[in-house]
C-alpha cells in the first residue's frame, strides 16, 4: 500500500485554489494514487453543517471568538471523519484550505496566531499536512479573479474590506517563512496548465 499524504492549498480570495485542486487531483489519479478531494469549512457531514453557519449571515453574525472556536470544530470533525481514514488507507487527501486559514483569517481579529494553534490542538490534535502549497497571486488579479467568480455576491468572509485581505496575504507569506519545511510558494499567474505543473513539481520529492 503507497503511503497517504495530506496536501493543502492556501491562499487568499481568488487565488484559484478550487480549480488547481481539481486539476492537481486529476494529475495525481493519472500518476495511479487514490485521491480524496475535500475543503474547509466542511469536508465532513458534522463540518459541512458548521460550514452553513460560517459562511451565511451577516458580517456581524459571530464575534471573533464564536468564530474562531467554530472553524476549529468543524476541523476537529473533518480529520476525524475524512482526512484520516482516507490516508490510513493509503490516500492522498487534498483539502482547499486548513489550519493555516484559520491562522491568517481568524488570526486577524482578538486572537493570536497562539490561540488559533491552541484550539487545533485541542479539536485536532496538533494535526499538520504533508506539504502546504501556498498559491501567491498579486493583489489586483486576485481581486478580479474573486469578482469574475462571485460577481457582486460573496460570502460573510470573503466579502471583508481590501485592507482586511491584504494583512490575510501578509500572514500567509509570513508562515510561508517561518515554515520551510512544510510550505511551498507557488505563482498562481499565467495560464492554469502552468500552474498546475507547478504544483506537481512542487510535491515532486513525496510523490511514491
């Protein structure tokens, strides 16, 4: 049995984080692996009803606090009931977003990026990918990216003022940074086959 691997792909609003999984999913089935394509908020039947409830409602809905401690509900049942059994199996799992969102986007408001790793480590336990693919697109292109998708109509969080995007970016670059080991930048500009190769070459030394 090939060993699982857990791979994320971060990054901010329009960054082509959904289209690029599917294509890496696809690109991995024709290298002969089992992939599991998963997301979050979500990826479970527990964390897609959380999902629901973060995502819809208004900008006030929840304080920083409600939110923070529902994402990392919702990923506590998402490891448990998909990430795990897939790579216990010997399945590769990709997920559009993990931990380290909640990190650059909850981390924004009254809690630390401490706090953030604390709740993981309680609803998760402390639980890491494989490899994080941080997908870095400027600012503007990004922009137009998010509105071509959602056109006027976004989410409670995708939705915030540009500044509050533009410190999400600088929080991913910075993990980018202090985390070598586990993250990987990728240019998400150009066309979507090049992007892709991207990926795979960036995931190159797990590949079996």
């Amino acid at each position: 049995m090939s060993q699982g691997r857990f791979i994320t792909l971060e990054g901010g609003e329009g960054a082509g984080k959904s289209t690029q999984l599917r294509a890496l999913a696809a690109a991995l089935r024709d290298a002969g692996l089992e992939v599991v394509e998963t997301r979050e908020p979500g990826g479970s039947e527990g964390a897609e009803a959380i999902r629901a409830l973060l995502l819809t409602g208004g900008a006030d809905r929840w304080s920083a606090r409600a939110e923070a401690l529902l994402f990392a509900a919702a990923r506590a049942d998402h490891v448990e009931k998909t990430i795990r059994p897939a790579l216990e199996r010997g399945a590769w799992v990709l997920s559009d977003r993990f931990l380290d969102s909640s990190r650059a986007y909850q981390g924004q408001g009254a809690l630390s990026d401490a706090d953030i790793l604390a709740l993981h480590r309680i609803g998760s336990d402390g639980f890491l990918p494989d490899r994080t693919v941080l997908l870095m697109l400027p600012e503007e292109e990004a922009a137009g990216r998010a509105k071509a998708r959602d056109g006027e109509v976004s989410d409670r969080i995708g939705g915030r003022a540009s500044d509050f995007h533009r410190a999400v970016a600088d929080a991913f670059a910075r993990f980018a940074t202090q985390e070598p080991e586990r993250f990987r930048s990728i240019d998400a500009a150009g066309p979507a086959e090049a992007v892709t190769a991207r990926l795979m070459a960036a995931l190159a030394d797990l590949l079996p």
